[in-house]
C-alpha cells in the first residue's frame, strides 16, 4: 500500500510536471501570437496606406486652391459651376488665355466681371487635347478684348442647362492662364484617369 501510494504520488508529479511546461507553452505562445497578429495588422494597413496615398495622388475631385498654391499648368473643369478667377493686368490691348476640349466637343462658359455674370454664354470651338503634357500640348488661344482689361475675372464652365435661351450641353475644358501669379483662384479642379493633372499637368 505504501509502494502503491508512492507510485501514485510519483505519477501524480510527472503529470503535474507535464500541465506546467504545457501550461508554459500555451502561456508563451499566447503571449507570442498578439504580437504576430498586431505585425500583420500594421503590415495590411501600411500596404492599405501606400496604395490609397497612391490612389488618391493620381487623381481627385473637385478640389479648390488659391492662385499661388495651384501647383499645375491649368485647370480640368468637368461640371457647371467650375471656374478659375483671375486679375487681367496687362498694358495691352488684351489678354489671352489658352483652352483645349475632351474630344471634337464645344464648351460653353460665362464670363464674370468683378463678381457680375454677364448672363450670356461664348461658345469655344473643339480644340481636343492631343495628349501631350501640357507644358507643350496643342494649346488653342482665345483673347479677352479691352472690356475685360485690368478687371476681376472668372471664366465660368456651363454644362446641362439654359442660359439665356441657349441650351448648352455637356462638355469637358482645360483653361490655362499664362501668368499664373495673375490667378486668384481654381474653384472645383478634376483630375481623372483619362487626364491625370498629377502626370500630365505638373509644372
């Protein structure tokens, strides 16, 4: 009986013995796998952050700067409303600014004098794009005459709607302004896959 309970008394240590180097194990793969895990999550967000800064930096919607932040040749307007506002200090006679159309389409803007829209629209014939950067891309001029000098403008893009009898329809622009210190505001900018500013507009 004595050897017997020794027996089982010895028994009972190696199996105490075993629970406790397992309990060790689980204990330290326990304390090991929250670490893993926590590296995994930071390695998925880290790539989820690379490829949306990406995303995002390639295109984007209607974004504002003011005149000296704009960091592009000119601006893409896609939708009615959207405008670049200017100073046209000049000495001449004129003062000329540059457009290009998606495609063999007219666009349509309203022009503003010093806040007043002159409710009326001028049609620019098609001028498309010819997928050049814009520091040298096919670049139609279009000349403000001396009613428009040394004033406050904003060229207004007009899409989908009636202005003063006129239906004009939808339509894509690309203004440039040559003397971008002239330039108070981009109001609404686009970038888009088929014009990326961020690869093709860059100064």
């Amino acid at each position: 009986m004595v050897f017997g309970a020794s027996v089982v008394h010895i028994g009972s240590g190696i199996s105490n013995e075993r629970r406790q180097v397992a309990r060790a194990q689980a204990l330290a793969q326990g304390r090991s796998r929250p670490k893993y895990l926590m590296k995994r999550l930071a390695l998925v967000i880290g790539v989820l952050v690379i490829f949306t800064g990406v995303a995002c930096a390639s295109t984007f919607r209607g974004k504002s700067w003011s005149g000296s932040e704009f960091p592009y040749v000119g601006g893409l307007f896609l939708h009615d409303g959207d405008y670049v506002r200017f100073k046209t200090n000049t000495t001449g006679s004129y003062y000329r600014v540059y457009y290009m159309t998606n495609g063999n389409k007219v666009a349509n803007v309203e022009l503003y004098i010093n806040g007043v829209g002159q409710g009326t629209t001028i049609q620019l014939g098609p001028n498309p794009w010819n997928l050049d950067h814009w520091n040298w891309a096919n670049w139609a001029h279009w000349d403000l005459g001396s009613g428009f000098i040394n004033k406050q403008i904003d060229i207004r893009l007009v899409e989908n709607r009636t202005v003063n009898r006129k239906w004009c329809g939808e339509s894509d622009l690309m203004i440039k302004i040559p003397n971008k210190n002239d330039v108070i505001k981009w109001y609404h900018v686009d970038s888009t896959d088929w014009c990326d500013l961020d690869d093709v507009a860059k100064w």
